[in-house]
C-alpha cells in the first residue's frame, strides 16, 4: 500500500559509530580530522563539522592518508570498493574495485598498499596491491598471509612502509616487505588485544588481556635474539596502541578512562590523563605530533595535545555499551524538547543526550545522576551504574521529569523521580524536587499532562499510579515551587501498567493488566471501565486533532482502536505490535509490527494509508518532530535495539544538504582591505559590473587550490602594489550654504568615485590574469 507518487526509503540519522575505524589527521594547519561514520566519511575542521565524503555503499573500515599525495586521501569499505578523494573540497577522484571486502588498508609509504581482504571475516588473508592514478574495474591483490583477523588494529606497518605485524591470539607475525621474510613470535599466557608499529625502527608494540604492554625488537637480526620488553601500567586489557609521527613516544589506552603517553625507547616514567569518561577504543597521532585523536566507546571522539588540554569534542549518537544498557538500549525512548527542536534520550551513563538531527550532532548532554563512571576490576563483573529509565517533558519545555534507578541484586534499590525547571537566565535546566523512593518498584510509565494545571504521573507494578502537582509554598527562605504526590490510584490490586493524556488533558487512560480504564484526573474519579481480552494491554496511546476521541492500543496480538466518547470498539486487527505513536500535528498514528510500519487514520478505516517494509527491524521507541515541515510521514525517527536512529525519506523531494564551509565562507575570511572597500559602500552606490568584478577578484584568490596558487613572492609583490594604488581624493562641499549645491558635489563626487573603482577593479581583474600567465 505505498503511495505510488512518493519513492520512500530508510535513512539512517544517527547511531553510525563515529569510532568504527581509526581516525586520520590530514596534512593541514587546521587540525582536520577525518573519521568513518557507517558508509559515510565526516570531515572535522578546527573542531566544526564541515562536510561528508558519500560514495560507499557499504560500512567503511579504514581511512589512509594517499602515500603519493598527502592533500589526498584513500577509503576502504566492506563494499569491495577502495575510493580516492579530494578531501577539501569533497571530490570522488576514483573509485577502485576489488573483488572481495576491504576490512582494512594500511599505507606503505609509496602506491603499493597493504590491505586486509577476504570472501568474509573468516577467510581473511594479509594483501599487497597497487593504487594506480585511473580507476580500473578490479585491482589485482597478492597474497601474502592468509588467515588472519579481519580487525584494523589486529594488523600495522611500520618502519616506512618496510614490514608488517599481525597478532591473532597468542601469535605476533612480522613479515618484512624487502626480504620477504616472515617470522612468528608468541606469548605462552595472555592474547594479544592491539599492535602499533615503529614508524621509523623495526620494532612493534602489542598490548595484551592483562594490561602489559610489549615491545619487539631484533626480529629481523639473524644472529641475534629477539628483544622483549615489558611494562605493566593497565589493569584491564589495552585497546589500543599508536606511536607519535616521529615514533619519539607511545600513546595507549583502554577500559581505565585514561589516555596513557609512554616515553620512548625505555617507555619509562608515563604521565597520564584520567577521568575521561569512557573506555577508549582508538587512538591516532596529528603528523606533527602536536594533537592526538582519542577515540571512547560511548561513539565520542576529542582532539588532545601533546600537553594533555583538550582543543575539540565530537560526538555522535551516544551509544550504550554496559552490559545493563545492552540490555535494555534507550531506556528513555526518544523524545523531542518543545524548546530547541533537539532529540533527547539516553546518552553516557546517568546522562541524557541533546542531538541536532540536522546536523547529526550532540548539542549538549545534562547529568542528571551525578556520578562519576569507575571502571571495573575485572571486566567479567561489571560494576552498576545508576542509568536514568524514563524521562518526559511538559508541553511547554519549562519542566522535564526523569527517574533514575539502581539495582544491583546486593544493595538496596536506589531510585529517585526527578523534576527539572528550565532556567530562562542559565539556559539550563535546574534540580527542583528529588524524590526518594517515588514507588517501591521501577517505574514503568511516565507522562505530563499536554494542557492545564502542570500535573505528572507515574505508574508502577506496585499496583499504584500516582499523581504529581506543583505547589506553592513560603517559608524562611521565600516563595518557591515544588512538586509532591497529590493522589494515589488503584484498582482491586491489579497492575497499572501504560497509560495516557487525552489532548486536552481532560481525561486519563490507565491499562491495568487486560482491563482498560479512563479517570478524571483533577478529582481521580473512574470514568468509565472496559475489559478488553485476557491479554495485559500494552503501549496505550490516545489520538489528535479529529482523532482525539479515539484511544489506539494493543495486546500481544492484537491492535484495537476504541472510541472513548461513545465507548465501543471501533475497529481490531490482527498484529503483533512493536510500538505505537501518534502525530500531534494532525490525525494519523504510525504503528510499527515486527515487519511493517503502518500509517493509520483510526477513525476512518483499519487499512492503513500507508505501509512499509522495515525488514524485521526491532523498533524500540519512536517520536514525530513537530518542528519539522515535511510531510506526516517523514518527520516520523525511529531507533532499533541496535541503536541506529532512522527515518523514512522521499528521494525526489529530499533536501540536498548544503557544503558547511561554504554557507560560513564569509565568516572566516580575514577581510582584505580590497574586500573592505567592496563592504563598506552602499549597495545603492555600486554599479553591477564593479561588484561582480570585485565580488569575482576576491573569490578566485581565495578558493584557488594550493596546487595552482603562485608563488608566495609573486602573489604578495603583485598584491601588495595592488593595495597601494592610488585612488582619485575625495572632493568635499565646504560652503554648506546651498543644500542644492551640496547635493550636486555629492553626486558629482558619486559618479567619480564611481568611475575610479570601476578601473581600480578592472586592473585588479587584470592582474589576477597576469599572475595566472607567470604561474603557466
């Protein structure tokens, strides 16, 4: 039943892991980063997103700077397909294809490149093949070790491109790319996590399960024996490993929270930055050495120097990655701020997140616990953490209300109901009341009320929902507002389970088990009761606008729509539903079973206007943007248990995002005098032959690429006489007796200056040709 005029298809918005692959600094003094972020590559400039390199079509798994030209860079994506690209400026240059997936590529230092290939993940062998300067439609690769793991820090180069170190379990293989010798090492006790190589020295680094780290040297000596050294400072097993550019130090880190910077040679006296949050996955050194990439589990990335001060932080999508959020993945569900438009939901432990879903960024997080994240000592019994399970804002965004929660089996149950005011001074929103065990169990729905007196709810297995208003009060410390339980209802000790506000907030909806209830929530009275099935109900939801009278909700088979008003079953049908959301922008509601989305108008029909096939995707929470312009359907997110954030798009009516650097071009060029004069003018007083002469003169110097840029003597002695031509002087009406008199020297000095810019842009646009014809 997809509407025949509209060609929808899924997009993913968020939940690619920006630390899927080892991030690369670029050649440049802007501290550019690029990083892989699913089939995507996001360019990072002076610590602002700049633009995406799009071309792949599968997970990209490696991202190397172009050993021949350094103003490139190459990609690799288990698509088969290897992409050369312009980075600067975002061109696909060529496109290489190999015959198997590209699970990583590693630079040698000329165009003959090492590479990780294999029909899959395990039948992967260690290759050597060529980039050339045209495309071809396969490249041929030579085998040179096969079975090896598929992992981009399992595998290195090191000393210019002269050898290759791999680890597979208890196994560290050098294979040196001159003599073609191979040599095999191993460890008697621990596996191996990660390797770095020396990027200067025959020499290599592994990091190990219990935290040691190794150091390799004279393997390649045929008289003499292999030198190992190890120093021990992780408690828990590295992650990963990266020398400096020079190799003059060693950066490693893993599930302490602490980036760890060794002194080469004797890796003696380390200094340490803590406290960083989340465990760390990937590192990589800037050429210079002067920053490092630092790479966290949660899917943030931070740009550090070498003096240990962080310059930049990135993040994407904050992804759960203790075992309590595996298991239950957005506790929160999703949801959007009535104020800012951005998407909330679970972020770092005990945080919620603020995501620009435009931008695919993270605006902000807010603590709502307040607790620092401690590692474990051993990572077979991981440590509880206080998570926040439900959250909800008023309609207007002043208040939003979370419950955290911690329950680790032993200890007794911490659990807190939280409400926030939002400060209109601090733009933050502030801790009004927290209270301490709000139910005796965890709280299993959450709801404010959309209209009237500010009025909250909860529910919980207890066999008790309650609610909560805001009052009033005086005492030593002046008026103030705080929110506390005004009523407690039950129904003959049966489970409340979800339940809704009507659009008007007139009327309450509460499932208790297979019974379905409606209460006035001013006095808590019980309006009206239906027993529905033998079935507990599930995932209440009450419609809008000419829908607002009917209630959708489901069983575990089942879907109903049911008119409260008129009380009767307007419709049923047979599905086994995953959640349910209605659009508070008009009168449809989007349900999502275990294969389909469908988009219904409930008042009208049970066939759906609209369905889609979302493969068998587990849908775990979903939300429509109100903000949004598009149509009904495509301002609809969802996110999988996988953590993948998508929406439903219309390729012909898709907007095409717009070049980040160059919207803010303007903003960060320094303005020349040349360009001052241009600004300064009135528009009324430039002819449309001066601006677009000017207007032209400036652009062509600035977006000149590097490779055609003259001579820095050349440009500045032509640029410089440029500057100091002379210009006619200004011709000033002194008498000031005659305003008519005065009007016509106006306008008479108008016209000259006029006329004398117009030659002085003339001659610019004739210099600027005379420095292109000495380049050639």
């Amino acid at each position: 039943m997809n509407d025949p005029q509209c060609s929808y298809r899924l997009k993913l918005r968020g939940g690619g892991s920006l630390v899927g692959c080892k991030p690369v600094f670029a050649n440049d003094s802007s501290c550019s980063l690029l990083c892989g972020s699913g089939d995507q590559i996001k360019v990072f400039s002076n610590g602002e997103y700049v633009r995406r390199l799009v071309g792949h079509t599968g997970k990209v798994t490696s991202i190397v700077l172009n050993p021949v030209n350094s103003l490139q860079v190459l990609t690799s994506s288990i698509d088969g397909s290897i992409i050369r690209w312009d980075w600067k400026y975002g061109g696909l240059l060529h496109r290489y294809n190999t015959e198997n997936p590209v699970f990583a590529m590693y630079s040698s230092g000329e165009d003959r490149m090492f590479g990780l290939m294999g029909k899959d993940a395990d039948n992967c062998s260690l290759v050597q093949f060529v980039i050339g300067k045209r495309s071809k439609d396969s490249m041929e690769a030579k085998v040179l070790i096969e079975k090896v793991d598929a992992r981009q820090d399992h595998c290195d180069v090191g000393c210019q491109g002269n050898f290759v170190a791999l680890i597979k379990l208890k196994t560290l293989t050098v294979y040196n790319k001159v003599t073609k010798e191979k040599k095999v090492m191993s460890t008697h006790r621990w596996h191996f996590t990660c390797v770095a190589c020396h990027p200067k020295e025959y020499c290599v680094a592994t990091g190990c399960v219990d935290g040691t780290i190794k150091l390799w040297r004279n393997f390649f000596e045929p008289q003499m024996n292999v030198v190992k050294t190890v120093e021990h400072w992780h408690s828990l097993p590295v992650r990963s490993l990266a020398f400096s550019a020079e190799g003059s130090m060693l950066l490693s880190g893993g599930y302490e929270c602490v980036l760890v910077k060794w002194p080469m040679p004797d890796l003696k006296k380390p200094d340490t930055l803590p406290r960083l949050g989340s465990p760390i996955v990937n590192l990589a050194c800037s050429q210079d050495s002067a920053n490092f990439a630092v790479c966290y589990l949660d899917n943030g990335m931070q740009v550090i120097d070498n003096k240990f001060l962080i310059k930049h932080t990135f993040h994407g999508l904050v992804q759960g990655h203790f075992e309590q959020q595996v298991k239950q993945p957005i506790a929160t569900g999703i949801h959007f701020d009535p104020r800012t438009g951005a998407l909330v939901l679970n972020g770092r432990t005990g945080h919620l997140q603020f995501y620009d879903i435009k931008t695919e960024q993270q605006m902000f997080t807010l603590d709502i616990v307040g607790e620092n994240y401690i590692s474990p000592e051993d990572l077979k019994h991981p440590l509880f953490m206080t998570e926040v399970e439900n959250m909800a804002f008023d309609s207007s965004g002043d208040w939003l209300a979370t419950v955290e929660r911690r329950d680790d089996g032993v200890t007794a149950v911490m659990l807190h109901l939280k409400f926030w005011s939002y400060s209109k001074d601090s733009q933050i929103f502030a801790l009004n009341t927290n209270v301490r065990l709000p139910h005796y169990q965890r709280v299993t729905a959450l709801k404010f009320r959309p209209k009237g007196y500010p009025m909250a709810i909860t529910s919980c297995p207890d066999g008790k929902f309650k609610l909560w208003t805001l009052t009033d009060v005086d005492d030593a410390h002046g008026s103030r507002s705080y929110w506390k339980c005004d009523s407690v209802g039950t129904y003959h000790n049966k489970i409340p389970g979800s339940l809704d506000f009507d659009e008007d907030g007139s009327l309450l909806a509460v499932a208790f088990e297979e019974l379905l209830t409606l209460w006035e929530p001013e006095a808590l009275q019980l309006v009206d009761l239906y027993p529905i099935s033998t079935s507990n109900i599930r995932n209440i939801v009450f419609g809008h606008g000419r829908n607002s009278a009917v209630l959708m909700f489901c069983t575990e088979s089942m879907l109903y729509a049911w008119n409260v008003s008129l009380g009767y079953l307007l419709w049923s049908v047979s599905m086994k539903v995953q959640t349910i959301v209605a659009n508070p922008k008009d009168d449809t509601v989007v349900v999502f079973s275990k294969e389909n989305l469908f988009l219904y108008n409930p008042a009208h029909s049970s066939q759906p206007v609209f369905s889609y096939d979302i493969k068998d995707r587990e849908i775990i929470s979903a939300a429509f943007d109100v903000f949004s312009s598009r149509s009904s359907i495509e301002t609809l997110y969802f996110i999988t248990k996988q953590q993948e954030l998508l929406s439903l798009v219309d390729d012909g009516n898709e907007d095409i995002e717009p070049d980040v650097e160059q919207v803010h071009l303007e903003q960060k060029i320094p303005l020349s005098k040349l360009h001052i004069n241009t600004e300064k003018k009135p528009v009324s007083s430039i002819s449309s032959a001066e601006f677009s002469h000017a207007q032209m003169f400036v652009k062509e110097i600035v977006n000149m690429p590097v490779s055609f840029m003259p001579l820095a003597t050349t440009l500045c002695e032509k640029y410089l006489s440029l500057l100091t031509k002379s210009q006619k002087p200004k011709h000033n009406n002194d008498d000031g007796d005659d305003d008519d008199e005065s009007q016509r020297g106006d306008q008479a000095h108008l016209e000259e200056q006029e006329s004398s810019d117009e030659e002085h842009a003339q001659a610019s646009i004739e210099d600027f040709d005379e420095l292109m014809e000495i380049q050639d």
